[in-house]
C-alpha cells in the first residue's frame, strides 16, 4: 500500500513540475510543498466542505492525474469537480469512456505531452473549456447525482454479495 502511495505521489509530481510555466497552484497536505521547486505554487490544504467546491468552480483547469494503481475506476473527484461547474482534464481510462462523452462533456488526456499540449490549448480557448464545463455539470446532473450512482452500484453487485453467506450469518450472530 505505502509503495503504491509513493509511485501516485511520485506520478503526480513528474506531470505537474512539466506545467510550472503556467501559473499552476495545487491544494493538498504538506507533501505538495515538493512540487514548488518546479515553479507551481503550493497553496495549503483546502477544506472539503465549502473550500475544495469553490476551488474546483473557480479553477480555469483542474487536472486529475489517475494513481498507477487505480487506472481502472473515475475517482470520486471527478465528479465533485464537474457538479461544482469546473473544467477537468482527466487521464484517460475506458471507465472514463464508459460514463462520459469525451471531448463534449470531459476532457482528457494519455501521456504527460499531452496534458501539456491540452493544457496550453484550453489556457489559450478558456471559452471552450466553459462551454465543456457546462456540459460537465449537465451530464452530473442527467446522470451520475450520488442517488443515481447508488443505484448502479447496488444494481451492478452479484447477488451473493449483497448479503453474506450462510456461514458468514452465522459467524456475525455469535
């Protein structure tokens, strides 16, 4: 596990020292303050309850960079990111492809040059990637609100999951 938490970090760092030409400015805990030495500006924590949302709506582009070990779901952020309004480049996966339109409701991105070159871009059509952000937000609120999320979730568990098996019932009685 902790290995896998050092490659993400390490992951995140290499793509984001790449845009310190760009008035980049990352939130998060003290581990960030690393990426500074590139020219991106370490800005603290941000708390998630008020803070993080007007982050994320306000933000010209937020960048999702995937952990290496995680490369098979959306993260949550992703989301949270869109409801909020916000624009988001996101690394490429087929689960991305999967729930969303992309190019028309999520951007995204599959090699570090590109993130660049996509970053460059949508600094330079800040009104494309509103429009983007708006059709983020509408695709969140058609399809994936967190009681339409559930709801696929519950649907999409195997039975057997959904309630333990016979000796597992049993087992929690005692």
């Amino acid at each position: 596990m902790l290995g896998g938490e050092i490659a993400a970090a390490e992951k995140r760092i290499n793509y984001l020292a790449r845009l310190g030409n760009v008035d980049m400015k990352v939130w998060g805990d003290e581990g960030w303050r690393a990426i500074e030495q590139y020219g991106v500006k370490y800005m603290g924590s941000a708390d998630h309850a008020y803070e993080i949302n007007k982050i994320y709506g306000a933000s010209c582009i937020n960048i999702d960079i995937g952990s290496p070990y995680q490369m098979d779901i959306v993260p949550m952020r992703i989301f949270d990111i869109m409801a909020c309004g916000g624009f988001v480049l996101v690394e490429y996966s087929r689960e991305l492809d999967e729930i969303f339109e992309i190019g028309r409701e999520v951007e995204n991105y599959r090699t570090t040059d590109e993130l660049v070159s996509k970053v460059d871009y949508y600094l330079d059509h800040r009104a494309e990637a509103l429009e983007i952000a708006e059709l983020d937000r509408e695709a969140i609120c058609k399809n994936h609100m967190i009681s339409m999320r559930v709801n696929h979730m519950l649907n999409t568990i195997p039975p057997p999951f959904l309630s333990p098996p016979n000796e597992e019932r049993e087992r929690c009685k005692a």
